[in-house]
C-alpha cells in the first residue's frame, strides 16, 4: 500500500511539474511575441520619421535619453537599439501586410498610438500566425511567402537573434534557416554567432560525397548530404610552427582538447565515441583517427585528418575502415557507417575520379585553423589558455 501510495505521489509530483514547465514556456514565449511585436511597431514609427527627414539630427538619441528619465530604470532603449528595432521593421516590412481575419492578429503599435501615450492599452493579445496586420509594403504579401515563412519559428526566438541573422544575411531563404535552426534546435545565441561565421547555410549539402551511389535509401542519402559541411571553420585550433611542420596528430590532440567546440562545428546529433579507435583485425592493429555516432542518421562517423591535399589512395584506407566497422563494431538496427576525410584542401575532379568505383559512402571537408584566417581577424579569436577556462 506503501508502496503504491509512493508512485501516485511520484506520478503527482511529475504531472505537477510538466504543468509548471509548460506554462512557464507559454509565458516566456508571449513575453516574446509581445516584445517583438513592440519592437516591429516602434522600429516602423522611427523609420517613418526619421527617414523622411521629418525629426533633426539627433532624435534617436534625444528620444532614448527622455525614455530613461520618464521610465527609470528602462533598458533595450538605448540609441543602438532602437535604430535596431528601425532595421527589424525596414528588412521584414515587405513581408507582412494585412490579410484575411481580423482576429487576434499580431499588430505592431501605430504611430497615433505612439503620439497618445497609449502604447500598450487594448493591444490584442499576441496568437496569429500572421505578424502585422496595420502595414504599409511595397508590395502585397504572396501565398508563396505565407507557405515560406513559418510564424511560430519567427515568433519564438528573441530579438537579439533576429537582428544577428539580419546583419549578416541577405537573403531570404537563408534568413529563415537561421530562424529555423534557432527556433527548433535551441541555438543560444553565441552558437548562432558561430554558425553564422561559419557559414552553415552555404556549406550544408555540398561536400564531394558518393552518397547517392552508395546509400540506397533516398532520405538517409539527402539527411546525410544535409549533415555535413563542405569546409569547416576550426577557428579555436592555432597551430604556429616556424616551418609548418606538425603532422595529424597534433591537429588531432587540438580538436581532442577542444572537442566540444569541435561537435559544435560538425552540427546536432553527433556524439564523440573517441579518437585513435582500435581496431584488431587478423592480429594487427588499425587506428581510426576520430570516430562519432550520429543519432539522426543511426550510423558511425569515422573521421580521417590529413593536414595537406587530398590524395587518392585515403580512400582506400577509408573504405577497409568502414567494412571493419560494419562488420565488428555497428549494430543490427544501425545504418552503415560513413567516412569523412577532413583535409587541407581538395581538387573536385580528382575526387570525383576517385569516388566512381568505392563501396562504402565517403565524404571529403576541407578546414581552416586560426592561424590561417587574415590577419586583421588574428587577434580577436581567444588563444588556447582562454578557450580552456571557458569550457
């Protein structure tokens, strides 16, 4: 009875928590909404006085500083960010416009509202999927932009990401698969600083791979392109030699110390299983260089550096790799193990000769350490002593 008493109070206790948690998340993400839709409504009212030279110089700043007195205390007002809030509303403005149902829309404050001191009475709560329905655009919103943009990714990441994702983007599609990643993997935003320096978006899907000939499932071929990157960007790895003479392992012992960083690089679902990976075979012994585990694609990732150019002959070695790695180390349910050889640099053709006649699917990524980004760029990195505490 006892005992049975106990799991209806752990069952309690968890139904309780789950009610704490959601509610605490509805909470935080109308807090967020709210905020964007503040910000979108003050961003359009300063763009449209300040742009056609109806205020003076100086206003942003005069407004920000009589913000301050009137409502002490007040922070995100700075003359900085509200000039952000002029961007937010100038760089989506041509995407959203008045459309169908009136209710409950997403509306961003007008400037009579601004003018009347009721910036936040009667303002309908923040549930549309469509985010301004008091706009004047260039142009009117298309179906094809309502099945692009999905609201509740861009409703739900904070504003501070969406002004990163507008400074250091340009086009649309790869705005929202920034707005995406942030929305649905949790990026903070110092991880979306480095995908974005990194140039996730571009490099996904184009690595030379023989994925298509080799994985016969056509999904698991396509999430496999989608899960690595043509180059990557190992920017906390600076390897300073006089005469550039260092060989893999020291570029393996880096990424080794740095290895969280390093998983940061490859993208989500990659679990490090760890470096110079045993393998015994008719009594000799095979060293594997890097080897992962990625959940999405249920299959090992074995990984070779090589600090030049790509040669030929790494993917024969690669391949012996893989089979034994099928046949001795993956499971029943996973998929068949892939190989990345990650070098200095590549040539297309070459590599495209070399795959025609191997098994096993194979992918080449070229990088790039510290040490050879342009010097202006040198010293802002943190050095190695640095990065350690921080981790």
């Amino acid at each position: 009875m006892e005992q049975q008493s106990l799991v209806n109070y752990r069952q309690a206790i968890h139904a309780i928590k789950s009610a704490i948690l959601q509610s605490r998340y509805r909470a935080a993400t109308l807090a967020n909404r709210e905020m964007l839709s503040l910000y979108f409504g003050i961003g359009k009212f300063i763009s449209e006085n300040s742009r056609n030279h109806f205020w003076g110089t100086n206003a942003i700043e005069t407004i920000s500083a009589s913000l301050q007195q009137e409502l002490a205390g007040l922070r995100g007002f700075s003359p900085v960010n509200i000039k952000r809030m002029r961007l937010f509303y100038e760089e989506w403005k041509h995407y959203f416009q008045k459309v169908g149902n009136q209710k409950n829309k997403i509306r961003p404050i007008l400037p009579d509202e601004i003018q009347t001191d009721i910036l936040l009475v009667n303002r309908p709560s923040v549930t549309d999927e469509t985010f301004a329905d008091a706009l004047s655009t260039n142009r009117p919103l298309t179906t094809d932009d309502i099945q692009i943009i999905d609201f509740e990714h861009f409703l739900s990441i904070g504003f501070t990401h969406h002004y990163e994702i507008l400074v250091k983007t340009k086009t649309l599609e790869e705005r929202l698969f920034y707005i995406e990643g942030c929305s649905s993997e949790f990026w903070s935003v110092s991880k979306l600083k480095y995908n974005l320096k990194s140039s996730l978006f571009s490099g996904r899907g184009k690595l030379p791979n023989n994925f298509q000939t080799t994985i016969s499932d056509a999904d698991l071929g396509r999430k496999a392109l989608l899960s690595f990157k043509d180059e990557y960007l190992l920017d906390y790895i600076n390897i300073e030699s006089p005469d550039d003479d260092w060989d893999e392992r020291v570029l393996e012992n880096e990424i080794v110390t740095n290895i969280k960083n390093f998983i940061m690089s490859l993208g989500k679902d990659f679990s490090f299983v760890g470096n110079q990976h045993r393998l015994i075979i008719e009594e000799q012994e095979y060293f594997i260089d890097l080897l992962f585990f990625n959940r999405q694609l249920q299959c090992l990732v074995a990984i070779e550096l090589k600090r030049g150019s790509f040669k030929p002959e790494y993917l024969g070695k690669m391949n012996f790799y893989l089979s034994a790695l099928d046949d001795l180390v993956r499971l029943p349910h996973e998929n068949r193990s892939i190989g990345i050889i990650l070098c200095k640099s590549q040539k297309q053709s070459i590599v495209e000769y070399t795959f025609r006649d191997i098994s096993k699917p194979m992918g080449v990524s070229t990088y790039k350490i510290a040490s050879e980004l342009p010097e202006q760029y040198r010293n802002i990195l943190p050095d190695a002593e640095t990065l350690k505490k921080l981790l």
